[in-house]
C-alpha cells in the first residue's frame, strides 16, 4: 500500500513540475487590474453610507462572543461551587459540627 501512495506521490509531484515550468497552458495577459476606478460601479461601500463605525463594529463583533463564553463559564464555575460548598455545609452541619469547627471534606 506504501508503494501504491508513493507513486501517486510521486506522480502528483511530477504533474506539478511540469505544469509550473512548461507552456501546456499558455498565460493570456489582459488589461484589466481589479483595483481600478474606472471599472468600479457608484457604490460608496458600507464604511461611508454607515451611521456606525467600522472600528465599534469590528469591537463588538469580537467582544460579545467571547464575554458570552467568559461569563458562562464563570457561571458555571460558581454554580458547581457554591453547589458543593452549599451540601457540603448542610452535610457538617447533619453530622452535628459547629459552623466554627474544622469542616470534614465532602466528596463531590
């Protein structure tokens, strides 16, 4: 199977070569550049027609998400917490301690 993958490596490789560095496929030049003014239609483009800035907009794109993450898990880890410290609490106090004594540790 090795052998079978090498040649197809191989003959990938090969292809390559010879497509870069030979005429197979001629290069045609036009006269057209993407960038030109006079090619481009009216449109002003949203940055201009826009009431809000590119740079609030980009902010808030990125921003939002990850405080979204960060307060989830932040929730998430209070929750488990104060869930274990709660029971825990309640299960010393069962066992008869004091809310002063030595807490025993609870398994989670």
């Amino acid at each position: 199977m090795f052998y079978f993958q090498l040649v197809i490596m191989a003959g990938t490789v090969l292809l390559a070569y010879y497509f870069e560095y030979t005429d197979t496929f001629p290069v045609h030049v036009q006269g057209f550049f993407c960038y030109d003014k006079s090619f481009s239609k009216p449109y002003p483009g949203p940055d201009d027609t826009s009431k809000i800035p590119p740079v609030l907009i980009y902010s808030l794109v990125t921003a939002i998400p990850s405080l979204t993450v960060r307060s989830v898990h932040i929730y998430i880890y209070l929750y488990i917490f104060f869930k274990v410290s709660f029971r825990c609490v309640w299960e010393n106090k069962a066992r008869g301690q004091k809310d002063g004594a030595r807490v025993r540790s609870c398994p989670s």
